[in-house]
C-alpha cells in the first residue's frame, strides 16, 4: 500500500491531518520543561543522548580530512570517561561517504548520507535520484533526503508523495530520513500534514530540518510531529523514527526532547533505532556535563576536542 | 514614601536575582537593618563564569587604546554618582571624611589603570637574544577569566583595586563581593552596565564568600584566582581546588585599599608571557641580528 496511492487517495488521507492547538502545544512544553532531571537519571539520560547522535557535517568546506577526524571523534567521544557509548552515526555529504565508511570500519557507527540536493532540495528528479544511487554505492546505511518544499507549500502534495516514493524505493535496505525544513513551514498544521504525507509514502525517519534555515527543531515542532508518529502507530502499530536536527546544542535542551519523547511515544523509542539528534556542538556539552557530573566541578571546553 | 532600592546580582550585563531564590539582610555596624542582597549560589557562579568566558575573546581583542577608553569612562560615572557612593559607605559606618577619601582613591584608581593600558605590553615583553636564526620575542597575554574574592574590609576601593588590573590586561572577572558590606558593589555593577564596559566582562555575586569560592576555585573554566585577605581555611582550601586545572592563585596578604595597592605587578599578576620563535632568513656571510 506504501508509496502507490492515487491522488484522490492522498487528498483524502491529508484531509484527515488534524491541525494543531497551539497554545495547547506550548502548554505541554512548558510542563515538560518545568522538569528537573538529577543524579543517576541525568547521568542515564546523557549517556542516552550520546548514543542517539548523528554527529554532522554539512559544510562547502569539508575535506576527507575533516571527514576522517569526525569519523575518529565518533568512536572516541571523550576516552577520560570509561565506558562511554559512542554516537549513532556520523553524517555527512555524499561525496565524503566512502571516507567516513572507511575511516568508521567495523566500528558499528552508521553512515548516514544527505541527498536530494541537499539543503534547498531544487534540483531535477533525475540529479536527486543520481545523488541517492551515489551516496548508497559508496556505502551509505542512512538517507537523509530533503523534501521540495515549494512544491509542497503551492499545494503540490503529488509531487512530494511521490518524490519520496520513488527515493524510498532506491534506498532498499537503507533506512530513510525526510527532512522538512519546518523553518521554511510556517505552520504547525503545515508540519502535521507534511508529516503524514511523508509516512504514508514510506518514510524510516522524519527529521525537522538541515540546520541551514533558523528557527530549526523548536520544541513545538517536534512535538507536533510527534504527535504524526504516535497517531500512525495507534492506527497501524508500525514505529516511526524522529531526527530532530538543528539548534539542538545543549545537553539541558536535549534531556527535555528526551523526556517529550518518553511522554508522547514511549519508552519503545529511546533508543538510536528510533530517535537521533542531528548535532555537531551538542557532543560536547553532553560531555562536559558528563564529566561535570563524575567530578563535580563545572568543566571548560579548553579540554574537550574541537570537533 | 522612601523607596529601598534591591541590590540584584551583576552577570552578563544583566541584574539577575540569584537562582537559589535567597536572600540575606545587610546591616551597619550599628545593626540597623540597610538592605536585602542575594545569597548568591554555585549555579550563580556557574552562570557568571559561562557569561565571562563568553565576553573574554572580544575584550581581550579590543584594542588597548579602547579599553583605556573604557576604564577611563568608568571614572567618569564614579565621578558623577559620588554622592551615592558616599551615603552607602556612611550607612556601612564611614565617617563623612574617610568615605570621601576612599571614593576619591577609587576614581583616581581608574585613571591610573587606564593609563595603563597600552604600556604594560612594552614593560613585561621583550625581544630576546638567542643563538639560532629566529626572532624570539615574549609578549603578554591576558590569562582569560579571573576568579576574584573581593577585599573584605572595604566596600569599594579595594575591589576597585583588584578587578581594574586583572581587566585592564584582557581578562574577564567574577567577582565575589564584599559579604558583609556588598552595597557599593552593586551600586558599582550599575555603574559599569551604564559606563562601555561590555555585559560579562565584570560579573558581580553576593552572598558567602565560603559557599561561592569552593566552585569558583574548582571550575575548570577559571584560569587564576585573586583572593583578597580572607579566613586562613578558606584560603587553603581554594589553593588545593585550583591544582586540577593548574589556576594561577594570588593571595594578597597587604591591604589593598592601601595607597601603595596599585602598579605594574598587579597587572602582571594575571598575564601569561608568550614567547614566539619566528624563523628569520639568514643570508649567506650576513650578521645575525639578536
């Protein structure tokens, strides 16, 4: 049924997209974050944070080089702390894929490949498409893909439907992240939608953003498509994967996502299988609150790697 | 209606109340109840380190001539809220004229340290001989954030005393005020957010010294310390703290609201020398230069 529907039967699924109570949503996120977590629970939620990181770079700049050196700060994330996780997955371009799945061997850590023409996603379906074949025969294990948002805003759901389709099918056994770039949105009811556009037409993951655009994963957004990902479970019992990426950079902002998704999906999610964040900055102050945490003294970014 | 005014903390250019919600009363000698001042907490200090590392690198980036200008600008508002100054430090227990005197030393203070400024570099650096093809010079740099326990006995002078030199050479500060008296410094806090000083270059906390000092000396992200005469236990204490991240400590034994309390050494107390090796070409039979 995946990928296949027929444009009156898109229509009438979108039709069903609830819209979003926003002073409801801030109400919730207000409570959430009214929260304190301390003690053993913040030491578990840190260590669960790290192991959930795509640790990214997306930059004009990058060379296989920085590449290599991300690759190695994934496996090493701070050696002075025992036992820690490493990260979920590094990602990166499609070019730098076979350098980061070279450098990363057998060490468990993911691939994961932007593709589609990332950031802007403006290009003809035939380069995205090439983009896709390129980064999964390099070796990619994740695709990150961007969704053309004009089409989508001019109402074009079609076009969108498909798009991710036909990427879906390409990527086989890889798992697919879409990215909305809820900050080009404008709406909380436009993320709803585009949300269940997107699991309907086979998405692994839905992800917020590329991290190009502000305002990026806020704490409405997510939780709206939260919401999507629960209200596909209830109906179908198939679990959904979220990425929220983009502004995420404290380890305080990143234990609160953590308890959103507790409340919302349950504890079936808290896992890397399930839920990532999209960082480069945040690895390092989950690090430091870490260490703050083992040694009680407040730490400084002068002994932890730049990345 | 007589309106008390609330003495708030300084960090970040802001005038927080302290995160731990508390508050302790400041009296006179003659136990006449002046104010509430904030009980200032380790997340306080955690905060004003954050908010002076981050204003570190500008400060320090801003030219010397700028930061002379800066300091200069904070004599200037003394000057013009000396009145203020002068009842604080009466209702602390001054009389008239040794209120008067220490107000004035403050504002003199300033202008020496902005005279300061752009000399202190040519004093403590130097080009130096050395037997290779190099120019080797060493030049000074500021340590980055100072941790400083403000004298003790006086209200003023003496913190002026101890912040202008570490600030004049590019450091940022966090301040533990005065704990008995801790008025003037506040009042002082309002006088930088209103002078040029950048918000987190001075960070102002009340409350007790014994609480703060331990986080302050432990924190990681605080290369030295400058700790006015306080009780002998405290002291060690914050030395032992300060081995893990090898903090510079200077504890100063002499009054520093003392006439003498000012010079070359108290900036140079919170520089770093830096020496360079700069390969120089040396042309076949010409004559080594240094």
């Amino acid at each position: 049924m995946l990928g296949n529907l027929s444009t009156p039967e898109l229509s009438s699924l979108l039709a069903l997209s609830p819209s979003i109570d926003q002073i409801g949503t801030n109400e919730r996120i207000t409570r959430i974050q009214a929260r304190s977590i301390k003690g053993a629970a913040k030491m578990q939620g840190l260590r669960m944070a790290l192991s959930m990181i795509d640790l990214t770079t997306l930059e004009g700049k990058d060379t296989p080089a920085k590449v290599r050196q991300l690759c190695f700060k994934a496996q090493h994330l701070h050696d002075q702390a025992a036992d820690l996780p490493t990260v979920a997955a590094v990602c990166v371009y499609p070019t730098m894929v076979g350098v980061a799945k070279k450098a990363l061997g057998n060490s468990g850590i993911k691939v994961a490949s932007v593709s589609t023409a990332f950031p802007s996603g403006q290009a003809p379906f035939e380069v995205k498409k090439l983009d896709t074949l390129y980064a999964l025969d390099n070796g990619a294990d994740e695709i990150d893909m961007v969704v053309s948002r004009g089409r989508f805003l001019s109402g074009d759901y079609q076009f969108v439907y498909d798009e991710i389709a036909a990427i879906k099918e390409l990527c086989s056994t890889a798992r697919l992240k879409v990215i909305f770039e809820t900050g080009e949105l404008d709406s909380l009811d436009q993320v709803r939608k585009i949300s269940d556009l997107a699991i309907a037409a086979g998405a692994d993951f839905i992800k917020t953003s590329t991290g190009k655009i502000q305002p990026a994963a806020t704490f409405p957004v997510v939780l709206t498509m939260l919401g999507a990902i629960k209200d596909h479970f209830d109906k179908t019992g198939q679990m959904i994967g979220m990425k929220p990426a983009g502004g995420i950079s404290s380890s305080k902002l990143a234990l609160q996502h953590l308890l959103m998704v507790k409340e919302v999906l349950g504890e079936a999610w808290l896992s890397n299988e399930w839920y990532r964040f999209g960082a480069s900055s945040l690895a390092n102050d989950l690090l430091m609150q870490y260490q703050k945490q083992l040694t009680g003294k407040y730490q400084s970014a002068a002994y932890f790697s730049i990345d | 209606m007589e309106i008390l005014k609330t003495y708030k903390l300084y960090i970040g250019g802001q005038f927080p109340r302290t995160e731990s919600g508390r508050s302790y009363a400041v009296v006179s000698p003659s136990g006449q109840h002046l104010a509430n001042a904030c009980q200032g907490s380790k997340k306080d200090v955690r905060n004003a380190v954050q908010a002076a590392r981050k204003a570190q690198g500008s400060w320090a980036g801003k030219s010397a001539f700028n930061r002379s200008q800066i300091i200069y600008r904070i004599a200037e508002m003394l000057e013009a809220r000396k009145g203020q100054f002068l009842e604080e430090l009466q209702a602390l227990g001054s009389d008239l004229k040794s209120a008067t005197q220490e107000v004035e030393s403050s504002i003199d203070r300033c202008v020496y340290y902005a005279g300061w400024a752009d000399k202190f570099q040519t004093l403590l650096g130097s080009v130096n001989p050395v037997a290779s093809s190099h120019f080797n010079f060493s030049v000074p740099e500021a340590m980055g954030v100072v941790g400083v326990v403000a004298c003790q006995q006086t209200a003023l002078l003496g913190f002026i005393s101890q912040v202008l030199p570490a600030l004049i050479g590019g450091n940022t500060v966090v301040v533990i005020a005065n704990q008995k008296s801790p008025l003037c410094a506040i009042t002082l806090a309002e006088v930088l957010a209103t002078s040029d000083v950048p918000g987190g270059v001075v960070n102002i906390l009340t409350g007790e010294v014994s609480e703060m000092l331990p986080t302050l000396s432990a924190h990681m992200d605080v290369n030295a310390l400058s700790i006015a005469p306080i009780e002998a236990k405290l002291q060690q204490k914050a030395q032992e703290e300060a081995i893990d991240n090898l903090k510079r400590v200077r504890i100063f034994a002499e009054p520093l609201y003392a006439e003498s309390a000012q010079g070359l050494p108290y900036i140079s107390d919170f520089q770093e020398i830096k020496t360079t090796w700069h390969p120089v070409e040396q042309i076949a039979g010409g004559a080594g230069g240094y």
